[in-house]
C-alpha cells in the first residue's frame, strides 16, 4: 500500500474507532463508580419532600411544584422538576432520591436517601424559625438509619456501605438569609453579632456536623457553600434599601453576596484543614460549588438559555414560594428559560447547570 493510502486507511480507521473509544470511555466514567450509596443532609436545594410529614409550613407538595417531575408530581421538592440531589443521584447511578420521613421508606439495596429539610441551618435558631428538622437532628435520623441498615445487612455489611456512600451536604444559606440578615432578633441572635462572629459560627456548626458523619464512617463528603444568594429575587425585592430597585431595577444585593463569597472562601479553607487532618482514615471532601456556576449564569444567562435571572416563574415572581406559591398562581410560559421557579429555588434547568460545572468535584470524592 503507498503511504497516502496508509494514512486515508488508519485515518478512516481513526473516525470508526475514536468515536467507540470516546463513548465507551465516556460509559465508563459513570459506571466505574463503585459508589454502594447516597445520602444527603441539608436544605430546600436538596430535600426530597421531608417536610411533607413535619409540622412547618416550609412545604411545597402541591401544584405548581414538580409540574416537571416525574408524573407531574408535587413530591415537596422546592422546584418545577429535579433538585440538584436528583441529578446527582442519576450521575452516581442511583434511580430514585427519597425522603427518608416517607412512612412508606423502607431500606434499598443501593439506597440514596435525603435527609434534608425545606429552611433549615447549621445554627439551630435558623430551623426553630420555621419549626423544621434542625442539622442535629438530620444526624440522629442517618444514626437510626444505620443502625436500622445494621440489623438488615449486618453491622460489617453496614460499614462498608457507609464507607462506600457518597454524602453531600448542602446548608448554610438559610443562616445567613434568615437568621443574620432577616429577622435575626426575632430568632434571638445576640446584637451587635458581626458578619465576620457569624460565619465562623457557622463554620464551627459545619464542622462538627461533617465530624458527626465521619464518626458515623463515612468517608466521601461534598460540602456545598452558599449559593448566590442576594441574587434570589425575594432577596432583591425585600432587602433592597431603594424601592425602585426592589421592583424595577432589580440588582442583587452585593453585600449578602460578598458576605456569601467571604463564608465560601471560608469553607474552603476549613475542608483543605479537615481533609489534610483526617486523611489518615482515608478522608475525602470536595468543596461543592453553587455560587460561581450562579454569577457565571448572572453574567451570561444566554450562554446557559436563560432570559430571566431575576424573578420566579410563579406568581409575580417577586416574593412568592411556598404557601404564595399554589394553584392560583400564574406560571411563567417556558420554564427552562427561568433561573429561578419561586423567588428563592432553582428551576430544574438551573439545578442541572449547577451539578454540570461540579461534576469534577464529585469525580475527585469518588475514584
Ligand atoms: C473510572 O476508572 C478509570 C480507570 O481507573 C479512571 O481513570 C476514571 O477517572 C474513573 N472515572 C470515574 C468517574 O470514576
Ligand atoms: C465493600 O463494598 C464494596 C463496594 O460496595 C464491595 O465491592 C465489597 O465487596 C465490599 N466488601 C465487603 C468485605 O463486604
Ligand atoms: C443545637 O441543638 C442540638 C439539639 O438540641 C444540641 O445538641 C446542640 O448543642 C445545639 N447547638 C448549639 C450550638 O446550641
Ligand atoms: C442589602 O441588604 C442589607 C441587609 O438587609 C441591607 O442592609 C442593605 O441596605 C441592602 N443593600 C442594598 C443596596 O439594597
């Protein structure tokens, strides 16, 4: 064969063969992980519908919620379709995310469970001012799970799962939106509290919590910071000190953000300190973003197909979640060009971006 033929042969060859191995390497990557399990503690970015069986009035199992959910089905996911957790489970080849307070709840084979709750924090005032399940108690509950777990696999069975899992945890935010810049004298927090006092409050609460999770074995942690929250449209409309930019204008409010971006910077300091201090018990945490791929959306929308960022989907937009989120509400026309489906929680579409651009986190907590 002369050489040009050579080259159009192994070239032709190269197109056929390339596109398999890229595929197959591709099918790899996801089913490679040996993850035995899935649990996740936290807020209204991923809890699956706990409070539907809680006395709060943090619940969103009605319409509009989950108009994109599987059968239309409002599960008491703040959002129209899946949460960040739904589509975290699906990476890690999990099927369904369920609520671990679902009195149907029975333990899987591979089981990815939520243990989190609609409005709760690390500081305990944060889930008193709702009435919902505070951080403490979310570790209780994953206690009860394994021992549970325990007596149906066996203890040993039971350990290795729990090494195995991957844990995400997702809170924070709702101390800082409700506790220290909402309402804080309400909920009883001391005056003249710093910004700077209160996140490393926070971090303090954090800390122990992912202490609680490893003394309870696991190993794969990723730890959400706070999203961009004085960019959430009922931030906008109620914290604006200028009325004309709380209902016309409608920029975020930079100094929740740069408080946001200062505990984040904060966090991650403290999970490189807890990682290289645990490492011996092989350790492994991973910072899970939600701000930067929330400023990359606020900076560009077009880029990730969206025209609105700073209001809801349902009703006005403006203020309206929960409860002022129901079947009287009108309804944006095309979801999926929303940021936001109520004025504090992420459409479907959002939530998806999110995990898109943390993906090599979660890769880093699971090879
Ligand atoms: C899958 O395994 C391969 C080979 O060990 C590794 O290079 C790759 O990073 C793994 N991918 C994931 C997503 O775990
Ligand atoms: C531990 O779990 C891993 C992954 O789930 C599994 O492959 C392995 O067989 C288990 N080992 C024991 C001793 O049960
Ligand atoms: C929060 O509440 C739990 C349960 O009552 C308690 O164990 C914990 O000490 C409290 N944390 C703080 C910082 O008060
Ligand atoms: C942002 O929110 C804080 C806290 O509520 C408030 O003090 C401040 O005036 C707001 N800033 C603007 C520009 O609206």
């Amino acid at each position: 064969m002369g050489s040009k033929i050579k080259s159009v042969v192994f070239i032709i060859g190269l197109l056929f063969i390339l596109p398999n191995l890229i595929s197959r390497n591709q099918a790899r990557d996801v089913s490679n992980h040996s993850i035995a399990a899935f649990y996740v503690f936290g807020d209204s970015y991923v809890d699956p519908g706990n409070n539907n069986y809680i006395g709060s009035i943090a619940k969103s199992n009605f319409a509009p919620y989950g108009i994109d959910f599987v059968n239309q089905k409002a599960t008491g996911r703040f959002s129209d379709g899946k949460l960040i957790a739904d589509f975290l489970a699906s990476y890690l080849g999990f099927e369904n995310y369920v609520p671990y307070l679902d009195p149907d709840f029975t333990i899987q084979a591979k089981p990815s469970v939520g243990f989190a709750s609609a409005g709760t924090g690390f500081d305990n005032r944060t889930a008193a001012a709702l009435n919902v399940i505070p951080m403490s108690t979310q570790l209780e509950y994953f206690k009860e799970y394994k021992a549970k777990l325990a007596s149906t696999i066996g203890q040993e069975e039971a350990d290795n799962q729990t090494t195995n899992a991957v844990f995400i945890v997702h809170c924070a935010v709702n101390d800082f939106a409700i506790t220290y810049y909402g309402p804080g004298n309400v909920v009883g927090l001391p005056d003249g509290t710093t910004i700077e006092q209160y996140e490393e409050f926070v971090l303090q609460r954090l800390q122990e919590f992912i202490q609680g999770l490893v003394d309870l074995g696991a190993r794969r942690i990723a730890v959400s910071g706070v999203p961009l929250f004085g960019c959430w449209p009922n931030v906008i409309t109620l914290y604006s000190s200028d009325p004309a930019n709380a209902l016309v204008t409608r920029t975020c409010n930079e100094t929740l953000n740069s408080a946001g971006s200062d505990y984040n910077a904060k966090l991650q300091e403290a999970l490189k300190t807890m990682q290289s201090s645990l490492s011996n018990q092989g350790l492994k945490l991973a910072y899970f973003d939600t701000y930067t791929p929330m400023l990359n959306i606020l900076q560009n929308p077009a880029n990730y197909g969206f025209d609105v960022i700073n209001k809801g989907c349902c009703g006005t937009g403006l203020l309206e979640q929960a409860v002022l989120c129901n079947r009287l509400s009108a309804l944006c026309s095309d979801r999926s060009k929303y940021e936001f489906f109520d004025s504090v929680h992420l459409t479907e579409a959002a939530s998806s971006v999110i995990v898109a651009a943390n993906i090599a986190a979660i890769n880093s907590i699971t090879n």
